[in-house]
C-alpha cells in the first residue's frame, strides 16, 4: 500500500506542477567537478557533499542538489526574454554527506528524492514569481491537509561576510523582494539571522504537527549568483 500511496501522491504532485506551467525534467545522479565549482558549492558547501570519485583523471561528485544541472538545461541553446519565466521540474535524486550522529528516520537521511524546481525570470519578474511559488507551495500543502504553518525569512550573517558570495546591493534587493512577498501572504514572518545559502536568502515554509513540532516543509530561495556562474 505505501508503494501505491507514494506513486499515487507523486503523480499528483507532478501534475501539479506541470499545470503551474513547470516542465518536467531529468536529470544525472553524477557530474564532473567543474560543474559544481560553476554553481559556487565547491567550496561553500563540499562538506555537505560525498567525497569525489576519479574517473579517466576527472573528479565526478554524487549531486547533492539539482540547481547546477537545471542551470545547464536552460544554458543548453539560446534563450529568449519570451521564453521567461521559464519553470523547471523534477523528482531528483540528491545525496549529502550527513554525520551519522543526526540521521533520523526519514526526516534526516543520505539520500532522498526532492520535488525541487527552479524558475528563471528577469529581475522584474522575481516577485511576481516568488508570490506564485509561495502560493503554489501553500496550495499543496492544504491540499495535503496541512494547514497549521509559518514562514521563516532566513538572511546573510553580516559578521561572517565570507560564508557568502554577492553583492550587499544584490542581497539586500533579493532579501527586500522575499520579505515584501512574505508580508503581504498575511502569516506570520520570524527572522532568522544568518541562516540563509550562502549564494542568497530564502523564505521557509515552517508547519506545525499535531504535538506542536515544526518542520521544514519548502524553501523558496532568491540566487542571484549561480546564473553568473553558468553566465546564463
């Protein structure tokens, strides 16, 4: 029954996605190293990441996030600002080098499919986006029956400057542009002071169980970094 709940959950999911104008894509398991130093996580976040592995004197690394691969569709032939914004999609299959002292379960684990998509838009663009993703996002959950959530605006740690990259200016515009859309939903907005990526600030959505614990149920994240990586 669990397998059949799961493919049943999956496709809804999916269909969801693809009626919000996302389109569904695949992506590898493994990549050259190259490819993550583009998208910035090497070095910031190679601790996360399983250990390399050569292959005919290349380094190739298990993906533990799906963003640099979703930059490669998009920078795969020319784009035109007709085609923005431009929403992919996929079931991936990520894998993080978690300490075995905080595995737990199924909610802290190695290896694990994310429902994970990536929205490429002009500056202009970005809040109406990140509004449409909030309340797609919020829309699921409802439908999922959850309905007892916060949201959680996570920012830069201006004390340690080098755990992030980009400009004051570009991160104070995307933290403005999250906070503004996050306000205007009407929930209740916590601040958390230095817990944003290292590449930009995120809105978490924060649900509540039926004991009173939360969880991290979606992050919407502003980069503003990998596309100049990828020089998309």
């Amino acid at each position: 029954k669990g397998g059949v709940i799961k493919r049943v959950m999956e496709d809804y999911v999916r269909q969801r996605h693809m009626e919000e104008g996302f389109e569904y894509v695949g992506t590898p398991h493994i990549t050259k190293q190259h490819v993550f130093e583009l998208s910035g996580h090497l070095p910031y976040y190679a601790e996360g990441m399983f250990p390399p592995m050569e292959m005919e004197g290349a380094n190739y690394y298990l993906k533990a996030m799906n963003c640099p691969m979703h930059n490669l569709i998009f920078r795969s032939r020319g784009r035109s600002y007709r085609e923005l914004p431009l929403r992919l999609f996929e079931f991936g299959h990520v894998y993080r080098n978690e300490k075995s002292g905080v595995i737990h379960g199924l909610t802290r684990v190695r290896g694990f499919a994310q429902d994970d998509s990536h929205s490429y838009v002009t500056p202009e663009q970005a809040p109406a986006e990140i509004e449409h993703l909030l309340q797609f996002c919020l829309g699921l959950f409802r439908d999922f029956g959850l309905a007892d959530y916060y949201l959680e605006l996570s920012t830069r740690d201006d004390s340690h400057p080098d755990k992030f990259v980009g400009s004051d200016e570009d991160w104070a515009v995307a933290t403005k542009v999250l906070e503004d859309v996050a306000v205007a939903s009407g929930l209740d907005l916590v601040p958390d002071p230095g817990g944003a990526a290292y590449y930009g600030p995120k809105i978490s959505v924060q649900c509540r169980d039926a004991i009173g614990r939360t969880w991290q149920m979606s992050t919407i994240q502003y980069d503003f970094n990998q596309p100049k990586g990828f020089q998309l």
